[in-house]
C-alpha cells in the first residue's frame, strides 16, 4: 500500500486541485500491478471510462473543448496464465490477441492499417514489442460516435501489456499533435 501511496501523488493531475477520484485510484492499482508508470498528462481532464464486455477499458481522458479522447486498458502479465488447450501458448504474446478483439470491437470487419513499432521507439517505453492500429470506426453510441482512432499496444515480457485508444473525429495532424500531447503518459517501468 506505500507504493500506492507514491504513486497517486505522481499522477495527480496538475491543472487540478481536487482531491484523487476513485476511477484514478483503480487505475493507478491496475497500473501498479502491471508495472506500468502513468503520469497525467497535461491539457487532459479525466472522463468516464467505458468499461463493458465489449470495450473492458479502465480509464479514459480527453481534451477540453476538443472531439478527442484516450481510452486505457492495462492488463498484467499474471492475467493470462498458460492455456490449458494450447500448452505453447505464451502470456506475453497475449497482446496481440487483445488488441485484434479490440480492433474488431471497433471497426466491425472492416479490419485497421497496423505497424509494428521498431525498437528504439519501444525502449523509450521500457516495452518488448508492440503494433499500432489506426482504426476507421463503426459509428456506435458507445464510443460516442467518433469516427478514428489510433490504437496503440505495448508489451513488457513476464510484466503487463498496456492497450491505449485516441478517439477522434478527424485523421489529420490535430489528431496526430493530440496524440503527441499525451505521449509519455504511461511506460513500464
């Protein structure tokens, strides 16, 4: 519980002088037990994270007066234990296939541009690997019916995978520069 302790005042946000919500402190536990650092990002207030079968995200942010959001999920390496049908299968190849249900969640069939991000980008992030998806959107009420997103994975072996959403109306460099804002908010450790 220290830990926890030293965590929540790291990520308190900074335009705010109200005290820690309970969705914050969920997270920063989720986080903690993935070994994930986050840093609220500057510009960004905390909204409700959507948080159903369908869209199982812990916390979310967005920007004041802009058409954009970030969705987070942050799953640790314990969580997937070892398939009992497929004995080879590994934990921390999981990320993949989390990000594929999520992927086709919120496209539908129509499927997502996908880059694997190279190493160097990577070893800022403390991760193994990871893959970017950038998504054109099923138009739905649950995610607000923004119509792209860029979908985002990294994965520390043995540690946690970390899935991060950026919803927007628009696939241009606003999207890109909001995108940016929030960057280095959150990074294994």
């Amino acid at each position: 519980m220290h830990f926890a302790a030293i965590a929540l005042s790291q990520v308190r946000p900074q335009n705010s002088h109200t005290r820690i919500s309970r969705q914050l402190k969920n997270f920063i536990q989720v986080t903690a037990e993935a070994g994930v650092q986050f840093t609220f990002p500057d510009e960004f207030k905390e909204i409700p994270a959507a948080h159903t079968d369908k869209f199982p995200f812990d916390y979310a942010i967005s920007l004041p007066g802009k058409d954009f959001e970030i969705w987070f999920m942050i799953r640790a390496s314990k969580d997937y234990p070892r398939s009992e049908t497929d004995p080879t299968a590994n934990p921390d190849s999981s990320y993949n296939i989390l990000a594929e249900t999520e992927v086709k969640a919120f496209t539908g069939d129509n499927g997502a541009l996908t880059r694997i991000i190279p190493a160097d980008i990577l070893a800022g992030y403390n991760a193994n690997a990871g893959k970017t998806y950038l998504l054109t959107l099923q138009d739905l009420a649950e995610t607000r019916h923004y119509k792209y997103a860029l979908l985002v994975t990294l994965e520390k072996d043995h540690t946690g995978t970390v899935l991060v959403v950026c919803l927007g109306n628009e696939k241009g460099t606003t999207f890109f520069q909001n995108i940016n804002k929030a960057a280095n908010c959150l990074k294994f450790k």
